[in-house]
C-alpha cells in the first residue's frame, strides 16, 4: 500500500547554481506537466468510480428487467433496499469510529519511548491476526463468549483494529528518526514533534490502514444480521434460506459495491489529505 | 566565567561562551563512558570544530550541550549560567541546531520551517515573515523564489542552507552543526564552507561544528578540538599549532600525511592579493566590454548582475562572437569565496580548467581573480613562515583519569583562565611522556 508515486506533483530540484544566483529550470515546463501529472494522480480514482456507476446501472437494469416473484419485489422493493443500506452504512461507521477511537492512541501509545519495545511484537501480533479470515474470527469468538451481539460486535472491531493499530505504529515508526531529533533539537516538546512532524508524515499510512478497516467493516457487517443487527445482510440470509437467488445476488452484489465506494471515498481523502511535499 | 564573558566582550560578538565542567556521559549497558570527565571550555563568537574517529563522542558532547543528550555528570554552563537543571526544551530554543542534510520537515515549506523556534517563541506573523526574507537573503537564496517551496523541491545544498537559516531563525548565540555538510557533493560543500564563514563574519556566534573531515575542520575552525576514544582531548588549539605542532601520535596520525600541503588549507584567499578584472553588465553590448578589456590588457571580463554576483566569464573570442551581453548564468563558473582556504581555490581551478578563479565576498559579490601563480607564490611563503604561538588557548582536559588534575582543574575553572592553560599544558606533557 502507499506505494503510488506521485513523486511527478513537483518533481523539481534547482541545481545548486555556481555563483549562488538561483536558476529555476523547472519553472518554465511545470505549468504544462503539472496538468499532465494532476491526471494521473487521479487516473486510477476516475476510473474506480466510473466501475462502481457501471455496475450500480447494470444491477438496476438487470432487477428492472428479471421476472420477479411478489415476494422478491417486496423484499427489492427501492425503498427497503435504501433502508438496509442506510443502516449497513450506520453499523459500519459505528463500529469504524469505535475502531479508532481505540486503534490510533494505542498505536501511538505503543510507539512511544516508555513502550517502544513492544513495537515489533505487536506489530508481528496485528500481521498474523489480520491474515485470519473474518468469518473465523467471529465463529471463534462466539465459541468462545457465545453467540450473542457483544461476541459479533467484540469480534468485528477487534478484527478491524489490527489494520488501523498497524498502519498507525508503522506510519510513526517510519518518520525519520533525524526529523524527530531536529524538532527536539529546535526546542518543541515531545508532544509538539509527534502533532506537528510525526502524526502529520504517518497520515498517508495511517488513512490507508483506515480504508482496509472500514472496507473489511463493510464486509463483515453483513454478518450483523445473524444477531438481528440489521444491514444489507438480511438480502443474503432471505435469499439463502428461501432460496431466492435474485435477492441473494443483490445483497452481495450491493455489500460488494459499498465496500468498493467507501474505498473509493478512502483514497480520495488519502489523496486530498496527503501532506503537501511529500 | 561569567564576569570573563561579559567584560572581555569585544563588541560585535553576539555569541556565548560555553563551559563543559566535568562533564561524564554513561550510556545504560555500556562500561566504558562515552564520554569521560571532559572539562572544555568554548570562547564566545568563535567556531570550534570537533574532530576524531568514529564513535570517539563528538556526536555525545555536542548534544550534551543542548541536553538532547543529558550529562551523567558534570555541568553545562552557557554565557555563564548552569543549565544542567534548566527545562531542556527552553534552553533548545535559544541554542541553533542544524544536522546533516538539514533535517527539514518535508511536509513544510522552507518558510514554515525557518518560522518554527520565532512561532514557539511567540512572534507575530509579520514579523516572522519578514525574519524568514532576512535569512533567506543571508544563506544567498531568493525569498521570492524558495520561501514557499518544499523541501524536495530544493537540491542538497540549498536544503542545508536553509537549515542553517533555520538555526539562526531567533538569532540565538550559540549554533550546534552535527557534520553539517557531509551529505552534500565537495563542490557544494565548499560553497557552504564559505558561506557560513561569511555569515560568521557577520554575526559572530559561538559555532561549535562536528566534522570528520579534518580539511574542513582547519579550514573553519578558530580552535580544533581532537578527541580519541571515550571523548578524551588530545589536543585543542589552533589550527596552525595543530598542524605546525602536533600534541602526539595520535594527532600526527589523525592529520595524516601531506601536513605540508595542508599549510595550503591554512592560509586563505582573502589574506592573498587578487587581481583586478574588467567588469561587464547583462545587456551591454559585447564590443564595448572587448574595448576595455582590451584597454586594461587582460585576457577575460567578467559579467555580474545586478547585485554584482558573477555570472558569466568571458573571454575576449567569446566577447568577439557576442553582440548583447545575456543575463543567463553560467552553471560552472569556477567561484571561491573570499574566506576559502588556498586549498579549496586550487581544486576549483582545477576542475574548471581556467588556471584561475573568480573571488566572491559577503553574499557572493564578486571580489577579484585568483590565479595559480598566486597560490604557488603563497606556498613558498608559508613553507618560510614560523608556527605562531597561541595565547589565550581555552581550557581543555579530561579529569576521568587524572585525579590531581581534576581537583585543579575545577578551582582554576571558576578562577583564571591562564593557570588552567597551564594545567592542560603540563597535563598534555604528562600524556606524551607517558606514551
Ligand atoms: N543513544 C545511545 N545509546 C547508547 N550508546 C550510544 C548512544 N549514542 C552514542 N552511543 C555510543 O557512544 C559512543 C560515542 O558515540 P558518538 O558520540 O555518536 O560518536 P561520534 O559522533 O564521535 O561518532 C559510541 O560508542 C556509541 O556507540
Ligand atoms: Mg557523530
């Protein structure tokens, strides 16, 4: 992740002039390359948009078009389908902002100096449990605590911690050492390098750790519905137990795209909030 | 020292001096300290260069001065109050801190970064705006031109520039520079060489530098610290007495060989004389400046702009072939400042080819010519030359291993500063006859 080099935003590097008079070679070509490079930047978030419209029109087009029983139409019917989704949306939210509220001081508190030593077994920790499968997670859990609505929420934030609690550690890990000592060098306290230098250089890292978790929240709050926690779920568990394909197929299909859309919001705020000169 | 500082003040110096008494770091887990019983005294508005092997304490000691790293024992004394005890961020804020490459925050732009010690220090934003122009102006960058770039969008060079203008933001007393220039190519690097001793001249901090290029350490240093292992001080004196006069084998072996041609390094370009050169504008036309090159007889002109910076040299065959003189700069023009050490203006030279160089002043106005001839002529003078006694050397020791010493020492530290010179001096007898 956080690897696409926009490095093409203001690539420019004035030479070190022989007689000190500053020369600005880039200056006379930047305004034509700028454009250039501002679409690329953007290329891959166009086009991430452009997949998601497509295919929102090829589901209307298709549900419009399928000969759909009574019981499918009331199930589809425009207004429920808003209303699973509003409230798939809400869950996801709910449970992100818990996720942070949680994930970004522990990942700070555990890069710290009094900590610091627990960096690496951590972080080795949140590498594993991230490569275990959601599902898993929750039907461990729930052997474990029961199945219950504390057991599936515990378990979903828990999962979607691992990836902002990472990306957080990592991110602050990565800022230059030299950069944290020039502050303190300067006279800014601790706190002031880790507001001012350090949390603001880890953004980029840390907003893409926030994407994977509310892409994997998405997902996995399809599975509030087996605790009647409500959410697009209920479309795939109709469509299973009456054997309803077309609901089924929908309900993935529009977990699916709001997994794709709130990625696609992701990167845009990753792109905008990506610090300047970097 | 306070009484010292303040009554032999000569005006001009806005620098402090600084005392290191007894000063012992201990790093948790290791045996031996880092550094070990050092007692070093630094003079006000003068550059002290730190040099020595890798891992011998330079980087410790430096940063024990601003207590980025705090002394196991020992007290750190500036301008003549303690700050061993004093709230560490404060006392950061009044001392200038450049490191290698700069250490410029790249999510900020040049200005942000110069901004940051006045914005804690709470200055308004006219006014740090205006400070940010001044600093800019001093390290020869255009504000107009960089003030809002990123620091990506500066080459090496320029970026250590500004790290300077960034130390020197509050116009603190004191600059701490941590090899400073080691990540920038030796051209650059003798351009910034010249540069702060040109900001020096006019500012006169107290500069304490660590380097491991003992070129430049003579080259900029007023006195020259040579540390050994465990930040023990095997001789701290002038340039040309460590040269002419090397305390031990030690020191003898850290100059390396070529002592006679660092003689070269020890004299500069300012104290030769300079030839005279016929000086043209951008937008005069070429036959009138071929007319007077002509008339003085000489072979080039020189172009300046309009801050009489050169940027062009032109001989008279270019000059014939030229109608209107441009204004565009020539990327390799050969330029030394006026401070650089003889050394620095034969390498130029030599790289470029021209058999001479063009002579810059404070913020690069141009000064005059300098030729090989001159150089040769300069060498056979100082082989002549008698190594010149230093008076007033500061006080120097380590008292780790020297118990007598160290109870000497620290009387002598809060009385005259002549006896604890004698004290170092028979303490670096002792060492040598030891050996
Ligand atoms: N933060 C630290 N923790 C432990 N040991 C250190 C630390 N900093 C420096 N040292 C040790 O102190 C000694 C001196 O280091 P340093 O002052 O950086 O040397 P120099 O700058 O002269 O190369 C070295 O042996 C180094 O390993
Ligand atoms: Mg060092």
């Amino acid at each position: 992740m956080n690897t696409r080099t926009l490095n093409a935003e203001a690539g420019i590097a004035g030479g070190d002039s022989a007689a000190g008079i500053p020369v600005d070679p880039a200056a006379s070509t930047a305004t034509v390359s700028r454009g250039r490079a501002i679409w690329a930047s953007w290329k891959g978030l166009v086009y991430q948009l452009a997949g998601i419209i497509l295919a929102c029109l090829a589901l209307l087009v298709w549900l419009l078009t399928a000969d759909l029983s009574t019981i499918e139409l009331t199930t589809l019917a425009p207004a429920a389908l808003w209303g699973y989704t509003v409230e798939h949306l809400q869950l996801t939210l709910l449970a992100a902002a818990i996720v942070l509220v949680i994930a970004i001081p522990l990942g700070i508190a555990l890069t710290r100096k009094p900590l610091r030593f627990l960096t690496a077994p951590v972080l080795a920790i949140a590498n594993f449990g991230q490569a275990a499968p959601a599902v898993g997670v929750v039907v461990l859990l729930a052997l474990w605590v029961g199945f219950s609505f504390w057991a599936a929420t515990l378990s979903l934030v828990l999962y979607a911690v691992l990836p902002v609690l990472r990306n957080t550690m990592i991110g602050l890990d990565q800022v230059d050492a030299r950069l944290v000592e020039a502050g303190r060098g300067m006279g800014m306290s601790a706190t002031a390098v880790l507001f001012t230098v350090e949390l603001p250089l880890a953004v980029p890292v840390m907003l893409s750790g926030v994407r994977t978790a509310l892409v994997l929240l998405v997902g996995t709050a399809a599975l509030a519905t087996f605790i009647n926690g409500g959410g697009l779920g209920i479309l795939i568990t109709t469509g299973v137990n009456l054997s309803l394909t077309t609901v089924l197929v929908t309900g993935a299909l529009l977990v699916a795209l709001l997994a794709l859309l709130i990625d696609w919001v992701g990167r845009v705020v990753e792109h905008v909030a990506r610090p300047k000169g970097l | 020292m306070s009484e010292t500082s303040a009554t032999t003040t000569p005006t001009g110096i806005t620098g402090a001096s600084i005392l290191l008494d007894h000063v012992t770091k201990r790093f948790p887990g290791q045996v031996k300290p880092a550094v070990d019983g050092l007692t070093m005294e630094i003079p006000a508005g003068k550059i002290v260069m730190f040099v020595g092997p890798s891992g011998c304490g330079k980087t410790t000691t430096l940063k024990m001065i601003n207590r980025l790293i705090e002394p196991t024992e020992g007290r750190i004394v500036v301008d003549g109050d303690d700050v061993t005890e004093m709230n560490g961020d404060t006392l950061r804020r009044g001392i200038g801190y450049v490191i290698q490459a700069g250490g410029l925050f790249p999510h900020m732009t040049v200005a942000t970064n110069i901004g940051i010690v006045p914005k804690m220090l709470g200055w308004d934003k006219a006014r740090i705006a205006a400070r940010v122009d001044e600093l800019l102006e001093l390290v020869s960058l255009d504000p107009a031109l960089y003030r809002d770039r990123y620091p990506k969008e500066l080459s090496g060079g320029q970026q250590q520039r500004v790290g300077v203008a960034r130390a020197l933001a509050a116009d603190p007393p004191v600059l701490l520079m941590d090899e400073p220039f080691g990540a920038v190519d030796p051209i650059t690097r003798l351009r910034l060489q010249d540069e702060l001793l040109n900001i020096q001249d006019e500012l006169q901090k107290t500069i304490v530098c660590v380097t491991h290029d003992f070129d430049e350490a003579v080259k900029l240093g007023d006195w020259i610290a040579i540390f050994n292992e465990g930040a023990q001080l095997e001789q701290y004196d002038t340039p040309e007495r460590i040269l002419g006069d090397p305390a031990s084998e030690f020191v003898e072996n850290f100059i390396g060989s070529g002592a006679g041609l660092k003689q070269l390094t020890l004299t500069r370009v300012e104290e030769v004389g300079l030839a005279e050169a016929v000086v043209g504008n951008p937008g005069e036309r070429a036959a009138d400046v071929l007319a007077r090159v002509a008339e003085a007889g000489h072979g080039h002109a020189v172009i300046v702009d309009d801050r009489r910076r050169p940027i062009q040299w032109l001989s008279r065959r270019k000059l014939g072939r030229l109608d209107v003189i441009s204004d565009v700069p020539d990327p390799k023009l050969p330029v030394v400042g006026i401070r650089a050490t003889l050394n620095d203006a034969l390498d130029t030279m030599l790289v470029s080819s021209a058999g001479a160089a063009l002579v810059t002043g404070r913020r690069d106005m141009f000064k005059g010519v300098i030729d090989v001839q001159t150089v040769m002529d300069a060498i056979t003078r100082s082989q002549t030359a008698a190594v010149l006694e230093s008076d007033q050397a500061p006080v120097g020791l380590n008292t780790g291993m020297f118990q007598v010493q160290a109870s000497a020492a620290s009387a002598a530290s809060a009385a005259s500063v002549d006896s604890v010179a004698e004290a170092a001096d028979e303490l670096a007898a002792d060492t040598r006859a030891a050996q």
